[in-house]
C-alpha cells in the first residue's frame, strides 16, 4: 500500500539504493564475492558466468547487503532503502533474506555470506569486490575489459519511515482452540487471488507512541477514535482527533480496558475491562468511573436505540446477550439454539442491531440474524468464492460500515492479514465481487469503517512467535530462572517437541511468505541446529537420536498417471547420524505424537478409511518394511478425533486431547490405559475447567501441564495433579505462568501454540507483539 501524495511521506523519501551514493564519473557496475558476480545494469546475480534465477526484490536486498559489507544493517534501516514509500511488514524483509540464501546456495543455519544479528539485522561476512564500469564497457564485459576497481563507498543513512507489520494484534481468542492445525494437519495456508480495483486511496498513521495501540472504534460524526494502548504496561482506552491532537486517557485502571465501543449519541463508551473479575463496562467518553454493565462478555457492540448493548461469550460465540447500557438488568440471551449448531467466528453487529457470524468449518458460510435476533439466515457468498476468500483457514474477522451496505472482511492471503471491501445488497445481503484493500505483504487487522464509509482504520503490529527455553523444576511446577530465546524472528513457531532428557528440541516453523513448514532440531549441548524435512513437527525418540515426522504431498490417481488435487501423507523415520526413510506407504501415515516404549512404534493420530468423521489414537510400527496399518488402536470413538496424545513417565497411561465434531468449539483433555484395544471410552479430567489443550506430563507422572485462555484472554501455563495410580485427577487446577501482556505472552493461537515439558526445562512459544493504528482514506463508500 503507498501512501500518495504525503507530504512527509515525500519528504523522507531516500535516495535510489540500488547504485549508492558514489562518482557519477565511474559508478559502481558490478559486485563480486566468492564464485558469484552482481550486475546491477542488468539487475543479473551470475554463478560461474552462469546467470542464476532470483526474485527481483531479493536482489535489491543482495545488493544493499553487499553494497555495505562487513557493516551490520538494521532491520528498520534494510526496509527504509527497499521499501521507502510503502508499507510492509518485516516478515517480507525476512523473506527477501531466504530468497537470496537460497539462491546463494547457504544451507539451513549456515551463514556463509549472511550472518543474522538476532533482533537487530542482518550483516553480509564475505569479502567484496566493487568493480567500476568505464563508458565503453560492454554489457558482457568482465572485470578486466575496460573496468576500474572501486573502493565500497560508505552510504548515507537512509531516513525513518514506520512499517506495517504482520501478527495479529487483538484477535487473541480466535483460533479454534486447538482445531485449526488439529482438523488440516497436512494443510498449507490458504492462498487468496485477485487483484486491487480501486479509487486511488491515502495510507497514514494514526497513532504513534510506544507499545501497541488496537481495538480501534470510530465516534458517530467519524472526527474521533477510541482505541485501547498499553503505554503504561496495562491497557487503558484512549481518545484522539483524526485529524490532529494529542490523545486523551479515558479510562486509568490498574487492569486491561479493551474493546471500545461509541454510543450512538457520542457520549460513552461499552468496554471490555478486566477490574474486579472481569465483565462488561461504561464510561463516559470524558472519562470517570466504569460502570458494569455484565459480569462478563466480549466484543461490545451498541444497539441502534442507544439504549441497549449487544455482546458474546467469546471471538468463538457459543453465547449471545443483549443488556442496558446501564446494566439495571441482567443480560437477555438471544440465538442461543443457534450459535449452540456449529462454530462460529468473527462476530460483527449489522447496523440494525442483527448479530452476524462466519462458520469456517462444516456449515461454511455468512449467517446473519433476523431482525428479532431469533434465527440465524444463510447468506449468499458466492461471489467471493473464486478468491477463495471463505477458505475456512483465510476469514478472521468481519465489521459493517454505518448503512449496512459493505461489509470490511480481514482474510489471511499468504499468511498475512489482508482486508477486502464487500458490497451486500441491502435487502438480501448477498456479497458482491470483493475488492481488496490492502495486498501482501503489508498486513491489517482489527479494522473499523469510518461512519460515512470512506476511511478505514486498522490495527498493525508485529508479532514474533519464537520458541523460548525456561529451567523448569516440573515436579514442584516451578520456574527456576528466566527464559532465552532459541530462535530468531525470521521464522514463526508452530510446533516444539522436547527430548524427555531435555537434551535436545525439535520445532516446526512456517517462514514468512511460504506456505509450507520446515522442520528442525537443535542439540541444546552444542547449540548446532539441524534441518530435517517440511515437516510441521516431529517427535523425539527415547533414544534421542531418531525424529518421526509426517511427509505430505499432492496425491495422485492410483495409477500414478493423473494428478491429483488432495494431498496424501506418509510417515518418516530420520536418524540424527542417517537418513530418512517412510514407515508407512503414501496415504497411510499417521501424525505423530510420541514414541512408544523401546522406540519400536510411535504413537499418533490416524484417519481410518472411511472414517472421515474421526481419528483414533493408534500405535504405527517402525521396522523394516513399510507398514499399511497400524498394529494397534488404543481409542477410537464416533464423531470424535483424538490429538497430542503422549504417554506417562511409566508408560502406564495415555493423555490427549479429545475434540467432539458435534460440539466442536471445545475440547477436553482425557486419560487412558496405554494397553487399551479400541477403546471408545476414557477417564476425562479437567471438565469444569474451559478449553484446556497441549497436556504435558511431570517427569514423576504426578501432574499434568497444559495450557488455558484465562478470563483477560491472555494464554498460560497450567498444572492439574493426578494419581498415577489410577490415570485421574486428584486435585484442583492451578496456574503456573502467568504472561499478560502483548510485549511478552505465549501464542495465543491454540492452533500452533505447543509446548514441551521435559526434565528441568520448559519449552514456550513465546510471542512479542507491538504496533500502532493507520488510516486507509479513498475507499469506496
């Protein structure tokens, strides 16, 4: 997205990066290093003479690397010179980065001529030749035909601009609690065509300071915003002028204010605050003293009436409630058959006060309610499927402009948060040809519409998923020290896998700008780290030495002849100092969670066919041949798939967790006999607790780890005891960590957010969020 016509956009505009600064008499023509040569006329990257296929972006980032060799770049300073006029995120610098390792040949972890300063940037290692280009050398002159050699001429330094990130700021809880990567483990991210069609349109800044600003409403007569930022360390709602002005604090609690909403009459203000238990609040838009409206609730949305305010449980609405804005009576339940058929996400309030939802699973679809709020209506959405934009895995969330006459869509394209204009006709509703707002690899997220429809204001922020290591003493559940990071922020964490001695971590990773996930291990000994295949995660043997991965690819007809548009799958097999090699045919693998005991089998999730419905927790063997089955089912249940199985310290028993299709917005975690032959029931613990997931056990098998959404939305650590004797709870619930900020909190995607427990060490994913709210003018209204 460029910014036309600012003039402080045009004012920090650099120079041309791609030659630098240097005599207009000679200028610097080529590059050289190693066996590799730049020509930067002919924008070429040759090997041996030989001309070598690249990104024309990533280039530009080889040339600004080398252009100041041996100097480290900061990141900021990279996208300055190769971006000066737009907006992105700092994945696609990260992205470029790949790009020109690959094409450089460098291995995973290798950093031969790009060495990564974590955090900082990047710094080009090996030695440089700049060679000059005299008026009559040819194109395909060499560096002795006619060329001088130049000195590396020190470059100006590049002025700031402000980047659009990627991440998604506030949209903590919205995520199918573990479903999402659970339902389409094999599934790459969905990728969304199309292009841009629009009126030329403005891209500002809106709100500048440290930490993150989100959640942005927009005041009735569109002249104001509230938003809620964590200046302090905790969110308050602030207020400021679009235009200009200072903003103003409405609310200075000690705990979280978030999710403002303005009253039609532009007096108060419906939030979400997390003082005194948590609930639903008002506030006079001067500010003053909350006033509770609901016990609890999210997403406030007012009422056309001003009097009322509509609200759900959750980003997942299991529930829906409309109360008075002066909280004199307890919410009235709307829709509650309906939202209890299927799940649902993205929750938004038509602007005649109808709740409407998006179903990304079974039931895909836009429904949006009556206008008595009774029955949820199906909506025609078809003219948005050729983008795939209602790819289960793409819609995040959805907002109505003030007439009800376009809807604001956030999909994912590429992984990054993308918003799209949709036109309803106004009686039926049915969705017009979209038209994106925003493209890759600039991200938007939590988007409000101004009230006369022009203007969009959107939260962005960079969100940094890595996996992080803490000393643990896991049979007192105690933390013994502060984490480190072991992985940069080039690569977003999607799986971690201890080995039970805690010698070593395997993790899955998704690079920015890829759809597929690349698997990885580390010796925590020496530090060395090792790539292992696309994989999205592997488990470590008790050996420590054999990871056992899943493998997918485009599947075929059975003859092998005709392509074939699914995928299929196979179970992998890797020996630390050896190969790989497939322990089950294409089609026939199971996702694998851990290994059984003498390392002869492993332990995983496995679709049986014809059984589409489910998956059973099964025991595959690892010998020699290829099995086609596994040799063992322990559990099995209709309607019921089986996850992040892992079998206690005396192998006794085995956790998981359990997701019912009929109710699928929750799971639960449960316990079963590890000798168990297609069982269909089990011991299920934690019950009165809401959707716990990744359940880890204690190296003495007296407490199982897992992770929970507490009230403030924030994601933590938590412990349950339990009688090894019997496989079951003995005890209450209790939390361990207790991360509650967006600088520094665990994923909040339930999704990807594993963890690992084994002995004295604890493995996070840990993820750093910080960003600011902009401005999208010339949309159509």
């Amino acid at each position: 997205m460029t910014n036309h016509g600012s003039p402080q956009r045009e004012a920090q505009k650099p120079s041309a990066f791609l030659s630098g600064p240097e005599p207009a008499s000679n200028p610097v023509r080529f590059y050289e290093f190693d066996r590799f040569r730049i020509d930067t006329k002919r924008h070429l990257l040759m090997r041996d003479g030989g001309p070598i296929g690249i990104k024309a972006k990533a280039l530009d980032t080889l040339v600004l690397l080398v252009q100041h060799a041996g100097r480290l770049l900061e990141k900021e300073e990279l996208m300055n010179g190769l971006w000066p006029d737009t907006a992105v995120e700092e994945g696609n610098l990260t992205q470029n980065i790949f790009e020109v390792r690959k094409a450089l040949g460098e291995a995973p972890g290798e950093q031969r001529f790009i060495a990564t300063v974590a955090r900082r940037g990047y710094r080009f290692v090996a030695e440089v030749r700049a060679i000059g280009d005299e008026p009559s050398a040819r194109d395909e002159g060499s560096a002795g035909d006619g060329q001088s050699t130049l000195r590396l001429v020190a470059p100006e330094r590049f002025a700031r601009r402000t980047v659009i990130y990627a991440g998604v700021a506030a949209a903590i809880v919205l995520s199918l609690v573990g479903t999402r990567l659970y339902v389409a483990f094999g599934r790459s991210a969905p990728v969304i065509s199309g292009t841009s069609s629009s009126p030329l349109r403005n891209l500002t800044r809106l709100t500048y300071g440290a930490g993150l600003q989100t959640d942005v409403s927009w005041s009735p007569d569109g002249k104001r915003v509230a938003y809620a930022w964590n200046r302090d360390g905790n969110f308050d709602i602030w207020v400021q002028d679009v235009d200009a002005g200072q903003p103003t604090r409405v609310t200075s609690s000690p705990a979280d204010e978030t999710q403002p909403a303005w009253s039609p009459d532009g007096q108060r203000l419906a939030l979400r605050s997390e003082v005194d238990g948590g609930g639903l609040f008002a506030v006079d838009v001067k500010g003053g003293p909350l006033r509770r409206i609901a016990p609890d609730g999210r997403r406030p949305a007012w009422m056309p009436n001003g009097r009322e305010v509509m609200f759900v449980d959750s980003d997942m609405p299991r529930a829906a409630f409309i109360v008075t804005a002066d909280g004199g009576a307890a919410p009235r339940r709307i829709l509650e058959t309906e939202l209890s058929r299927a799940t649902y996400i993205a929750p938004a309030v038509h602007p005649e006060g109808r709740l409407s939802v998006f179903a990304p699973k079974l039931a895909t679809g836009f429904f949006v309610a009556d206008r008595t709020n009774r029955t949820l209506n199906a909506v025609d959405t078809s003219a948005a499927a050729p983008l795939g934009l209602l790819d289960p895995e793409a819609i995040q969330s959805i907002s109505w402009n003030s007439a009800g006459t376009a809807l604001i869509v956030e999909a994912h394209s590429d992984g990054v948060p993308t918003l799209w204009r949709v036109a309803v006709e106004p009686v039926s509703l049915r969705w017009r040809t979209p038209e994106r707002l925003t493209t890759a690899p600039a991200s938007a997220q939590a988007a409000a519409v101004s009230p006369d429809g022009t203007r969009v204001a959107f939260t962005s922020a960079p969100a940094s998923t890595r996996a992080w290591l803490f000393p643990f003493d896991a049979n007192r559940a105690r933390l013994t020290g502060d984490g480190r990071a072991l992985t940069d922020d080039e690569l977003s964490i999607v799986s971690l896998r201890l080995a039970a001695d805690g010698s070593a971590l395997c993790y899955g990773a998704l690079e920015p700008g890829r759809n597929n996930f690349r698997l990885f291990h580390i010796d925590l000994t020496s530090g060395r780290t090792t790539f292992l295949a696309e994989s999205w995660g592997g488990a470590i043997s008790r050996t420590a030495r054999t990871i056992a991965y899943l493998l997918t690819r485009t599947g075929s007809s059975s003859t092998g002849e005709t392509p074939s548009t699914g995928r299929e799958s196979a179970l992998a097999v890797r020996d630390l100092d050896g190969g790989e090699r497939l322990v089950s045919r294409w089609r026939g693998g199971l996702l694998p969670w851990d290994w059984a005991p003498h390392d002869e089998a492993v332990l995983g999730s496995w679709v049986e066919q014809g059984q589409m419905n489910q998956n059973v927790l099964a025991i595959w063997p690892v010998g020699p041949m290829m099995a086609t089955r596994p040799e063992r089912v322990l559990l099995e249940a209709s309607g019921v798939f089986f996850w992040q199985a892992r079998y206690s310290p005396d192998d006794r028993w085995v956790s998981f967790v359990a997701q019912r299709m009929r109710n699928h917005g929750t799971v639960e975690i449960g316990i079963v006999a590890a000798d168990s032959n297609r069982a269909t029931t089990w011991t299920r613990i934690l019950d009165d607790h809401v959707w716990p997931d990744k359940p880890r056990w204690s190296p003495d098998g007296r407490t199982l780890y897992f992770l929970s959404r507490g009230a403030d939305g924030y994601v933590n650590l938590w412990g349950v005891p339990i009688d090894p004797a019997r496989g079951a709870q003995r005890g209450k619930p209790f939390q361990v960590t207790h991360f509650n900020s967006p600088e520094r909190r665990i994923d909040p995607n339930m999704g990807s957010a594993e963890i690992d427990v084994a002995s004295g060490r604890l493995a996070l994913p840990m993820q750093s969020v910080k960003g600011s709210i902009w401005l999208l003018s010339g949309v159509r209204p």
